[in-house]
C-alpha cells in the first residue's frame, strides 16, 4: 500500500476493481458485467478515481484532474464540529 494513503478499505475494494476489468486484444473490458464496453470502462474510471480519493497519488489520472479543475469553483465541505468550534 502507497505510503500516502488515507483510506485503506476503499483503496483495497477500488483495487480489486481494477483487477477484475482489464482489456482484451480489441480494447474492450473483458469482464462480464461491463458487456464488452470500451476500455477504460466505467468501472475502471471509477475505481481510478477512488484510489485518488483514497490517496493514492500515483492513480491520479488527466480525467481526474480536469475533474478538480473544473470544481474549483466549489466551496469545500465543513463538518458539524468544525462549525460548532
């Protein structure tokens, strides 16, 4: 595990993901749920994205910074107790 991680859980559920969709000699998930989607499929982007969030800057992808980009307009989140303080 990446020294920089802060969610160990999602970090494992999001690389047991990726593990399982890979692609085929035609460029498509050869997992059977993703019905032969173009690779990266959406479960493949998602599961990039969660190692991110994770943490794990080594998974950080062009999407996902366009993505941040694009939010940096937003305000960010504050807890209840920080709030409270």
């Amino acid at each position: 595990m990446p020294a920089g991680v802060t969610d160990p859980l999602l970090w494992r559920l999001a690389l047991d993901v990726i593990d399982a969709h890979h692609p085929d000699q035609s460029g498509r998930c050869d997992n059977l749920l993703c019905e032969h989607q173009v690779w990266p499929c959406h479960a493949a982007r998602n599961a990039r994205r969660a190692l991110t969030m994770a943490g794990d800057a080594s998974a950080e992808t062009e999407d996902d910074r366009r993505t941040a980009g694009e939010q940096q307009g937003l305000r960010p989140r504050r807890s209840r107790s920080a709030e409270a303080a």
